[in-house]
C-alpha cells in the first residue's frame, strides 16, 4: 500500500476534523512561528523601552518627600511613557497598626528602583482554594506621564472592585495609554479593602478609626500634593476620578472636610454613593465579623489584631455571601457616618451644598446589573424581591419607586430598577444637588457590541472603562467587544476620551456636551429665561446624543424615597442591635 493510500480513508473525502501527521505538523510549525513573531516583536518593544530608558536615566529619577524613585519606560501603541511602579506613600498597615490610621512612608537611603508594582491590599481570588492574595504592606500608588517635560495636569484614579477586591495596577488601570492620549500624569492608588479597610469597629473599642480605606485615600492625595510636582505634575490641577467604588470615594472626599484643597475637579462613574454605611449598618456588621471569626461575644478589636490577616478577609467574605443581606441592599462594606471624617451621608451634605466646590463630572451605563435578569426565574418572585430592596431603606416610598418599572416583573425592568437603586438615582441626586454649588456635567453610556446585546447583557457595569482608559484588550469582556464594529469601538473611544481630557485640563468637557441645569439652579443663578434645556445627558452611544431629561418618570418616582438610612424599615435590626448602640455615637 502506497503512503497516499495509508493517509486516505478508503477513498473517501476527510472531514474537516480529520488530520493527517503532515497537516498537523504544518500548524504546529506555524503556530511556533507565530509565536517565535510575537516573541520578536516583544523583545523589540522591551529594547526600544530599555533603549530610551537608557538614554532618558536621569529624568526617572526622581526625588520624592522619602527618598529617590527610580522607574522605567513603557512601550504603548509605538509610544513610550515614563513610569514609575509600586512608590510607597504609607507605612505598614498590619498587627497593631491594623484598623488605626495610615501612617506615612518611612524614608529610605539611597534609590528606590520602582521597576514592580507594589502588593495588593489582601483580598479574595474567588477561586475553589479560597485563597487570599496581598499585603498590609499595601499603601502604595504607580505614577505614569507621558515622555515629555511639560508640567501637566494630574488624574488620581481611585479603583472599584465592590470596596473588596482591585488595586492600582488592575490591567485596565495601568494608565499608559490614557495619559498619552489626555496627556495628563497619571495616578493610580491601593487602599485598604473589606473587613480591613470599610469596616467601621468603634463598637467593639474605640481604638479605632471608622473609615481605614478613606483615610488611606486621604494620605495618598497629600502625598501627590507633596511630591506630583517633581514628576512634572501641577498639585494646583489635580482631578479626583473613579469608577464604581472608586466614583463612590470620589463623592465621599468631595464630602469631607479633610480633602478640601487636595483635588480640584472631580469625575465619578457609575457610582453606589447610597451605599454609606449608617450607625446601624456599621454595629450590625462588626458583630458579624466577631461571629464569623468565632470569637467570643465581647472580644475587642485587640482580638482581631492578633489573628491572621487572611483569616479576616476569609471572615468577611463568609459574612457578606452566606447571611442573605445582600438581598435587603445590605452590604458588608463602604465608608462609614463617623461624624468627623465624614460629617454625614453624602447625599445629604451635596444636598445641603456643603460638598467642595469643584467642577463633577458624572454618569452611569444603562445596564449596569444586567446580570440580575437571571437571578430570579418567576415574575412574582421578581416583584418580591424589589420590594425587599427597597424597603430597607423606606418601607412607605418602595412600592412608589417599584410601580414605575412596572412592579419590577419583567426581566428587563428588574434589572433596570436594581441598576437604578444603585447607581442612576444616587448620581442624580447628587448632579442635582451639585449644580447649585459648581458646574456638573451628566452622562449615560449605552454602546454595547453586537455580541453583548445579543446575550442581553448591554452596556454592563465597568464597559466604559475600556473606552475611557482606550485599551479594548485589557477588559474582561474584550472577546465580547471584539465582536463588533471595531470603527464603532474607536470612534467612541476618542469621543470620550477627548471630554474627559478637556475637562481634566480645563474644568469642563468639550462645548457639545451641555451643562446639567434644573429649575432651582437656573432660578438661584438668575438664568435668563432662554437657558439651556434642562439636565441634559450626554448618551455616549453610536451615535452619541444629548438627551434632556431622560426617563424623566422614573427620575420622579424617586423624589421622595429616603435613600439615607439603611436600616429604617427593618426593625428586627433595629431591635437586635439597639443595645448594642447605647452609648456608641460618631
């Protein structure tokens, strides 16, 4: 038999699955060339970044407040940037400094070579292992500029991650191309997380402070304002932004006295800035950590101090995912109602205008817990379930806010009204109560690529970071992106990132996105009676509009519901912790 015969199948044709040796050793080959190609063209890059990093030593080494930085460059779309990894601006924040306030950065001699980036803050991988990754030894921040000597404005990028989990180098946050694309300096920060970092444990001893995570943030915008300087930063323009949790620390600060005077202007997306944990919210969960770390009743934070980093965090994820809050928008962790740092909620001091008073530039995506479509299988469970939510917060206002989306029944509509509760009605609230201090502009991101639509998914939470930040590959969802009009995707991408650059640099994005106006601030500023359409929403979609007053009935089904106080309408809470808050105030 001939080899032509022994690599036939009895004269009938091969399916398309069927290899013979030869064709398989042929794709094995090109596959090894294409990655001996892409292994080339790295090796390139890391040469040209080696090559000018050579040639440019001098200006990445820096002098810092606690000693000398040395950093890199960094190659990105055929351009290099300097960069600077893993720059402590706080102490160790373990063992007894656990749960107390950030201390800064011990000074060091000689140069800090900044080539790595610093350890997370200790959180969970969500694997099987239940692993924990991280340090305390977390308080670091990466700086990134392009290479160039001009002095430029600075962003201070506050990372999401549910207050749980993320850090300053998240792939998508590493800031290279944003920073040549805004031509900005780039900033981007670790805190402390969950049980370590939003706790508020003044119930069990007052030695503590409430919000470890803020003051952290606090520590790292005076470092900027110390040091941005020498990295040709201009401390007199920095912007605070954030997404998510992050857009929520941004409002935080914008509320605290201690920032005044650290940033400048403010960007905050899709933020859960009704989420502040109350009195209640913070008694309620520091006994749940005691319980779950099986200590005895009266333990003290002393007793958490000496246990195991690791076993804190594992104590904090058990307590928020196995107690079924979650279900009354009861969250383990956010900032905290101290009284003193943070003089009140925050929508009641934007309310009030006692907020700083800086340019905000604000918005969510329209699907932003799309996922919730498929939590609850049957309507009247779904409607249930709404109602749940809401009434958390404000029993008598909650079936107001749920018969605007229909009872909250059908799929879209509960995804819609969770989505809404979270984020699209707390920003709104603050946008309007923002205009009558300083500008604010409103956006609404709606693009999703054909294959995300497809699986109604939408513009899911955290997509228009992609576009913002301009690196498609880093998402999480980047296969599902890739999946569409990639001329969509880009266009997008320099429209946005052109607002965003304009209103880092200038106080105000580009002049075809509108003002966000009402009535009360039209009236307080003696607007001509001519005055723009009121709140306008840019909607950043393909193609992006301007909308004036979107879902307008919806926006007034929540007027009157209290978004303030979690806890109000569970008084078995209430009457479970009530001993506990004797005595105990911010």
């Amino acid at each position: 038999m001939s080899s032509s015969d022994e690599n036939s199948t009895s004269g009938q044709p091969q399916s398309p699955g069927d290899y013979s040796f030869d064709q398989v050793e042929c794709e094995i080959s090109v596959s090894a060339a294409k990655a001996e190609a892409e292994a080339a063209h790295r090796r390139a890059h890391e040469a040209i970044a080696a090559a000018a990093e050579q040639a440019q030593g001098e200006k990445l080494t820096i002098k810092t407040a606690s000693g000398w930085v040395h950093g890199r460059m960094e190659e990105t779309e055929g351009k290099l940037v300097r960069s600077w990894r893993g720059i402590p601006f706080g102490a160790d924040t373990s063992g007894q400094h656990r749960f107390r306030a950030p201390r800064p950065a011990e000074p060091w001699e000689g140069i800090r070579y900044c080539n790595e980036f610093g350890p997370v803050a200790p959180q969970p991988t969500y694997s099987w292992q239940d692993r924990i990754i991280g340090s305390e030894d977390c308080l670091h921040l990466d700086v990134v500029r392009p290479n160039t000597d001009e002095k430029l404005p600075v962003v201070v990028y506050f990372h999401g991650g549910s207050f749980i989990v993320g850090s300053s180098h998240m792939l998508m946050l590493r800031g290279f191309q944003l920073t040549e694309a805004m031509n900005v300096v780039y900033v981007s920060i670790n805190f402390r997380l969950g049980a370590l970092g939003y706790l508020d444990l003044r119930s069990l001893s007052d030695d503590c402070v409430a919000n470890p995570a803020v003051m952290d943030q606090l520590l790292a915008l005076q470092w900027v304002q110390e040091n941005i300087a020498a990295f040709g930063g201009d401390p007199d323009s920095v912007t605070a932004m954030g997404e998510s949790a992050g857009g929520a620390a941004v409002l935080t600060l914008m509320t605290s006295p201690a920032a005044e005077g650290l940033f400048h202007r403010a960007i905050a997306q899709s933020s859960p800035i009704g989420m502040i944990h109350s009195r209640t919210q913070s008694t309620w969960w520091a006994r749940e950590l005691v319980k779950r770390m099986a200590l005895p009743r009266g333990s003290t934070v002393d007793a958490l101090r000496e246990a195991k980093g690791d076993d804190i965090v594992r104590a904090g994820q058990s307590m928020m995912w196995r107690n079924g809050e979650l279900l009354h928008l009861n969250s383990s962790y956010a900032p905290t109602v101290d009284g003193d740092l943070i003089p009140d909620h925050p929508l009641e001091v934007f309310a009030r205008g006692k907020q700083m008073d800086v340019p905000l530039l604000i918005g969510t995506n329209s699907d932003e817990a799309s996922f919730s479509k498929f939590v609850f299988q049957r309507e009247h469970i779904r409607q249930r379930a709404a109602i749940r939510f809401l009434a958390s917060y404000d029993e008598e206002n909650a079936p107001k806010v749920v018969d605007a989306y229909d009872g909250g029944t059908d799929r879209s509509d509960f995804a819609e009204l969770l989505a809404d509760a979270l984020f699209w009605a707390p920003s709104v609230r603050v946008a309007q109560s923002h205009v009558l201090k300083n500008s604010t502009w409103m956006y609404r991101f709606t693009y999703a690529s054909k294959a995300l639509k497809a699986l109604g998914l939408g513009a899911m939470h955290s997509m228009e970071l992609s576009n913002v930040f301009g690196d498609m590959s880093a998402s999480r969802a980047s296969l599902l992106l890739r999946l569409g009009s990639s001329e969509d995707m880009e266009s997008l991408t320099a429209l946005m990132q052109k607002h965003w650059a304009n209103f880092i640099h200038f106080g105000r994005p580009g002049d075809d996105w509108p003002e966000y106006i009402t009535s009360a601030s039209q009236a307080k500023f003696d607007m001509a009676d001519n005055a723009p359409a009121h709140r306008a929403t840019m909607t950043f979609d393909v193609p992006h509009h301007v909308d004036y007053d979107p879902r307008r009935k919806r926006r007034q089904a929540w007027n009157d519901y209290n978004m303030l106080e979690w806890g109000l309408g569970r008084p078995d809470i209430l009457a479970e912790i009530e001993f506990l808050l004797e005595g105990f105030g911010p």
